[in-house]
C-alpha cells in the first residue's frame, strides 16, 4: 500500500469508502474518489491484509496484487466447498473452478494447495471409488476403470485401484446383480441366460467373473440344465 499523500503517483487512488454489501458474505466493495461504482470487491480477509481502509491510497501494482490475491481466495473458498459434498478429483476441482471463470494459474495452484493439504488425493479417491461402486452399485472393474478416467483418474492410478479390489467381493457383486436381474428376464432359458450374459457385461464384470456369476445363480435354482455352453 502507499504512504503518504500518494497524489503525484501515476495510477494510484485514495479509498473514499468501504462498503459492506447485504447479499455477499464476508466480502467488501471498495471505492474510490469520484467514482460510484465499486473499484474493488473483496473477502474481508484480503481487505484485512492489505489493509483496505478509507483513506487509504491503492496503486496499480497494489491493485493488481489484490486482486490476484483474493482470486485466490475466492478460488479456494469455492473448491472447499465443493468438496463439502463428497470427495473429488483433481480434475473434477479444475473443471468446477473453470465455470467459475477463474483463469487457469488460479485453478492449477488451488489445485495444488488442496493436493498438498491432501484435501484431494486422486488415487486414494480411486480406490475408494472402486471398492464402493462394487460393492454398492454392483459394478465391475471394466465399468469402474472407465468412470474413473471421466473423472479425470489417471492410467496408473485407475489401473491401481482396479487391482486393489477383492475378486471375491467383485464376483459376490456379480452373483447379486445376476439374481436380481434374472428374476425380470423373459423368454427361453437360452435366452434369458444369454440376455443375464449380455447384462452382466454391460456392468463392467470381466468374462470370467460373468461365467461364475452365472453358474452360481443357476445352481441356486436347481436349473443345470443346458449349463454345458458356460464352459465354452
């Protein structure tokens, strides 16, 4: 901030008044001498530490400072509270503070602020995505690799987390899936089997995972008829 009078320097303005605005929380619009729009709007924070007081003088490095500085703010204070939902990833963060409009060195240092206060890790988030969305949403690892690479998971990490899950707790996700959805299946047997295939693999489950899911709901039925084609 500039000291002193400030009038002969090149670009630089006295504060005339700060204002609190009733529908913006925490944040402030400052003014400056003939002028009745706001030059600034600002978190209370950022007025605090640069010391943003009536009569005060602003240049224009200060004035670029500040702002920079309470983008940051801003971009921060948005992305915790996207967080506040459910976990994210990287990218995920990114893309949500891109339709804030904020530029792209604000997003890229967020994001590594909030990676380096492991608010967001992408692949712890990819392995308790995968464990979840088998065990809750009857998924498999095919379908599970490809939802994490939407939401922006990496190769390494995706394929790390696909070998994390438990092949047992896959195939009992399979069993279940297959059970229920046998039970609305209409048509022969051959038919209504080759539709469960064909539904089983539309969920991500790997072939083999498929052919024991089907074995199993079939002998939970008593039904070995025809069971010799599973083994093809």
């Amino acid at each position: 901030m500039v000291s002193g009078s400030g009038e002969e320097m090149s670009g630089a303005f006295r504060i005339s008044s700060v204002e609190k605005p009733r529908k913006q929380r925490g944040r402030y619009f400052i003014y400056k001498e003939g002028q009745e729009e706001p030059v600034l709007s600002v978190h209370e924070d950022i007025m605090i530490r640069f010391r943003l007081l009536k009569d005060a003088w602003v240049t224009e490095e200060d004035l670029r400072r500040i702002e920079a500085e309470d983008g940051k703010h801003r971009a921060y204070s948005l992305a915790v509270a996207y967080l506040g939902a459910k976990p994210r990833t990287r990218k995920e963060i990114e893309r949500y503070l891109t339709r804030k409009e904020l530029d792209e060195e604000t997003i890229r240092e967020t994001a590594d602020r909030l990676e380096s206060e492991r608010l967001i890790d992408d692949a712890d988030y990819a392995k308790a995505f995968a464990s979840q969305r088998t065990n809750s949403h009857a998924k498999g690892r095919m379908l599970i690799r490809q939802e994490l690479m939407r939401r922006g998971i990496g190769k390494s990490e995706a394929a790390e987390a696909i070998e994390s899950l438990d092949p047992q707790a896959e195939l009992e996700s399979a069993v279940t899936a297959a059970a229920k959805r046998w039970r609305s299946l209409k048509g022969e047997l051959h038919e209504r089997r080759y539709k469960l295939a064909q539904f089983l693999t539309r969920r991500g489950y790997p072939s083999g995972v498929v052919r024991e899911a089907l074995k199993t709901v079939a002998v939970e039925r008593e039904d070995r008829d025809g069971m010799d084609w599973l083994d093809n």
